[in-house]
C-alpha cells in the first residue's frame, strides 16, 4: 500500500475504503478450493456471528 500512498494519497484512501467496505459474502459460494476465514469476538470487519452463517 505504501506505493498508492506515494503515488497518490487520496486515491490510495479511496481505493482502501472501498475494499474495506465491499460486502463480497454473496461470492462465498462461487469459492471451490479450501480457505482458511478468521472470524473473533472484537473484530468489527468479520465478527464471530457473522462465521456462524457460514
């Protein structure tokens, strides 16, 4: 990320927020190999409900 930040600061922000914020579980079943998902009780991004859906 320190590359974007050097390049173009306000783009880098944007670019991150945007992924940050994507909601992609819609894609969970598209996945055919194995992954490894990590999910915690004081993760805001992934909390422990939302690893109990899938």
């Amino acid at each position: 990320m320190a590359i974007l930040r050097d390049v173009r600061p306000e783009a880098s922000r944007r670019l991150v927020l945007a992924i940050a914020s994507a909601d992609l579980r819609k894609m969970l079943t598209s996945i055919t190999m194995p992954v490894l998902l990590i999910y915690g009780q004081r993760n805001e991004r992934a909390p422990a409900a939302v690893g109990a859906q899938y």
